[in-house]
C-alpha cells in the first residue's frame, strides 16, 4: 500500500471517531492487528519481539 492509499484509509476510518474513547479503542485494535500480522512474518519470529507483542496486546500503550 502506497502513502495515499494509507492517508485515504486513515481518512475514512477516522470519520468514525467521535470521542477519545473511540480512538483509544480503535488505537488498540490498530496496535493488535499490526502485533499479529507481524508475528505471522518470518522476519519478525525473535524471542524479544515475540514477548514485546504479547506485551502490548495485554497491556496496550
């Protein structure tokens, strides 16, 4: 995805965003998807990373 597809998905996600609650939700789901798409990448299997992104999907930030 190039930076205008992501600026125009960004766009029309936030019209749904009416109060910091719902940022706060959609900023955690964001942070999940991103953490498990990762781990499913061959690059990103290391012991460390494995363990920071079990971190953030319990704990977010």
């Amino acid at each position: 995805m190039d930076e205008k597809q992501l600026q125009a998905l960004a766009n029309e996600l936030a019209k749904n965003l009416k109060t910091p609650e719902d940022l706060s939700q959609f900023d955690r789901l964001l942070k999940k998807i991103s953490v498990e798409a990762a781990l499913k990448g061959s690059v990103w299997r290391t012991e460390i990373f494995v363990r920071l992104a079990h971190y953030l999907i319990n704990h977010g930030t």
